[in-house]
C-alpha cells in the first residue's frame, strides 16, 4: 500500500517547489481588497485559504481536481459499469491529482480494510455516554476518543523533524477514514437497533461495508452510500467542516483533534445539520396539509407561509454557488434511475418545480436553486434509513475524505499556524468614517 503514499510525496514534493517559489519571488502581490462587509458578513469571498482537492464555481459547482461530478460519475473506477463511483477513487484523485486506476483503488480498499480495526476503548466511550444523545456527540466524541493512538503525535513529542510531520499526519488520517464507517455503524446499530451490531466484512469497499454494518446489504443502498460519500466528500477550504479542521490542525493538532472540531461545526443548523432540517420541514407540511401527495398549489401556498414566518425554505439557497446544485442533480438522477413512485422523492421533485420561481420573487434571496440537502434525505429515506438524525454522521464519514486529505496538504507544505488579524468596532467605525457616539 505505501506506493500510493510514494505517489502522493513525489506530486506534493513538486507542488512544494512551486509553493517556495511562488512565496519567495510573489508575496507581495496583492490578491484584492477586502470590504468591512466582507469581514462583517463571514468572510464570504475573501481570498484567505489554500486548498488543493476541490473548488466551488459559483456558476459551475464543485469541481475535485478540475473534475465535474457528471465526469467523475464517468472516469472514477467503479465495481462494475451499472454503479456508481467508489470513493476510494475519489480520494485517491484529491490526493495525487489523478484519475485512479482501478487497481489503486482496490488498494485503498485493502489499505483501509487492515486499518479499520477500532480499539475497545471507543467503544466503551461511546456507551459510556446516554443512549439518547445526539448521534454526532457520539461520533465527535468517538472520534476524541481515537487522539490516544495518534501516531503524529507521538512523534512530535519525540521531536521528530518538522519536514516529516505529513508522513505522521498521513498515517493518522489512514487510519482515521478506515475506522469511521465501523464507528457511524456502532452508533447507528446502537441508537435505533438495540445494540444489536454487526460485523464488518473486510472483502467489501469502504461505503458498501457501511451499508452493510448499518444492516442492508441490498445493492442499491451500497450503490447510495457510495454516491453519498463521493458528492459530500468535499466542498473547498473555506466551508466550516473543512476550515475548522484546517485551523485546528495549523496548530499542529492531531488529525483526530482537528477531525473533531470540523464535526462539531458540521453538526451545526447552517452546515451539515441542515439535511435533517429538510426532512423536518416536509414531515411539518405533510402533516398540517394532510396528504403524503400534495399538489404544486398547496406545496406553493406552504412555501409562502413558511416565508411569511421569517423562516427560510431548508434545503434551498447557498452562501457561494448561484445554480441548482450539481449534487442536487445527481441524486435526482439516481432517484430517476432507481426508483418508482415514491411519494416523498415526488414531493421533493414538486418543490424543485415551485420554490424558485417564488423566492427568486421575493427579491432577498440571492440564490432561490437547492442545494445537496434538498435530496439527500429523502434517498435515505426510501432505502429505510429513515433516522433523519442520524443523516449529519453520515455526512461526515463523507466530508473525511477531503477535509483530512487537505491536513496532509497542509503538512507536506508546512503551512502555519492560521491568525487573521481582528479589530475593535471602533477601528471599523473609523474606517467607514462614522464618529462614535460619547
């Protein structure tokens, strides 16, 4: 397995060249200004991170090392022609910059396999907390629970040379991203089945043996999650999951540290948890309209009330992109493939037809078009995963993928620790040449 390793240092170490040289000879150019809206509104915009493994066009969506999602559908290995693309491809692709082989995929596969062994000791963590917590407690907890055996950061504090600090960092997010998929599985099994577990088994794929310790074992569900895992893998630097698991680490915390902070900011209401408030949304309209089928005319006048309420339509809108969100499409495009008839699916499709139209006319909202949540959880829900609380961990066994490959970016090129300078309100005021009142 350590050739993909090899592969990675001898790309990275060409990237570092260029880093070197673009630092040395160009660091004083000047990116673009940055407005006191800017900074007031989230930083949205601002030209602040480095990442090398996706990018977000507004008017295009997420490309993963110059690749589309309809191309990655197309060039990434799968397990035969009719699927979808494994994941494992997908990482490989963040990591060395090139579409896999099927053959290094495999290896990926057989990589994680032998490294998803989970110490007894997150277990017992795990149980040690009530049962009805919320299922990303248990995982960001999990995952805390695993910094005991960071093998990066047993050798900082043997001193290691800070020039090997990724190869330390590497083995760590290996051996995190294999075990996550037995940890989700763990807290699935023992939330919503009783604690009755199931056994990995190591001949299958990362996502299908999820699928298959979650307890389904149809190849439909497998082909889901496998689709799952490559659209939510990654979104950019600047996203919270993905800039809070870069901050953390910039301290030189562990990956397992860092890992767990980017899940706490997923687990909040604007990021990852909005999935769930999707569902949420549409079991309150369902309810107060009475009918699992409702028309485009009843859909329309809910919208309207939601929006009347201050409330937002989850699901829709997004802080960069302006287009319907390619993963909104392709998960349509599995639904279409895959399923008949379902109810739900048909309710979501019906306020793809009606929400834009109406929140473009509202005037206020910059992008009326869905996004990835939109769809996600009523593919999950069809499949019987129907634990609409559970669908955030999910979530993040995916974003792994491409928040912990950029960890290992952020090592081989020695970035530093992050601190953006802050100012007081008065700096501002002055600024904008507002006086302060006495």
């Amino acid at each position: 397995m350590e050739y993909i390793k090899n592969r990675f240092y001898e790309k990275a170490m060409k990237d570092m060249a260029d880093l070197q040289k673009l630092r040395k000879d160009h660091g004083d150019v000047v990116l673009g200004q940055v407005t006191i809206d800017q900074v007031l509104s989230g930083m949205k915009g601002i030209p602040a991170l480095l990442t090398e493994t996706s990018k977000l066009d507004a008017n295009e969506g997420i490309r993963f090392r110059g690749y589309s999602l309809p191309e990655l559908q197309e060039k990434l290995p799968k397990l035969d022609v009719e699927g979808e693309p494994l994941p494992e491809g997908l990482f490989y692709l963040m990591m060395i910059g090139e579409i896999p082989e099927k053959e290094d995929v495999i290896n990926i596969s057989k990589d994680w396999a032998t490294r998803s062994h989970v110490p007894q000791h997150v277990f017992d963590v795990i149980d040690a907390l009530p049962k009805n917590s919320r299922p990303m407690t248990q995982f960001s907890t999990a995952i805390l629970s695993m910094a005991y055996d960071s093998v990066f950061q047993k050798a900082y504090r043997a001193g290691v040379n800070k020039k090997f600090y990724w190869d330390f960092m590497y083995e760590d997010v290996m051996t995190l991203i294999a075990r996550l998929p037995r940890i989700a599985a763990y807290i699935y099994r023992r939330i919503y089945h009783n604690g009755h577990h199931i056994e990995p088994n190591p001949s299958l794929d990362w996502a299908g043996n999820l699928a298959h310790m979650m307890g389904y074992d149809s190849v439909e569900v497998k082909r889901l999650l496998r689709l799952y895992m490559v659209i939510h893998a990654d979104h950019e630097g600047g996203n919270v999951s993905a800039h809070a698991t870069h901050l953390v680490g910039s301290a030189l915390s562990n990956a397992y540290y860092s890992f767990a902070a980017g899940m706490v900011g997923l687990a909040g209401p604007l990021h990852g948890f909005a999935n769930q408030e999707v569902m949420s949304w549409m079991e309150e309209m369902l309810i107060e309209l009475e009918t699992d089928e409702p028309s485009d005319a009843q859909i329309a006048a809910y919208i309207e009330k939601t929006l009347l309420q201050g409330r937002v339509v989850p699901g829709y809108g997004h802080a960069v992109l302006r287009i319907t969100d390619p993963r909104f499409t392709v998960q349509q495009t599995f639904a279409e493939k895959y399923i008949v008839n379902d109810k739900l699916i048909n309710t979501v499709n019906a306020i793809y037809r009606v929400a834009p139209p109406i929140l473009e006319a509202t005037g206020k909202i910059k992008n009326p078009w869905p996004n990835v949540d939109a769809f996600s959880g009523a593919l999950l829900n069809h499949y019987g995963i129907t634990e609409s609380n559970f669908y955030t961990v999910l979530f993040g066994v995916s974003r792994s993928l491409g928040v912990l490959a950029s960890l290992v970016f952020d090592r081989v090129y020695g970035l530093p620790i992050e601190r953006p300078n802050s100012q007081t309100m008065d700096w501002f005021l002055a600024k904008a040449g507002i006086p302060r009142p006495e």
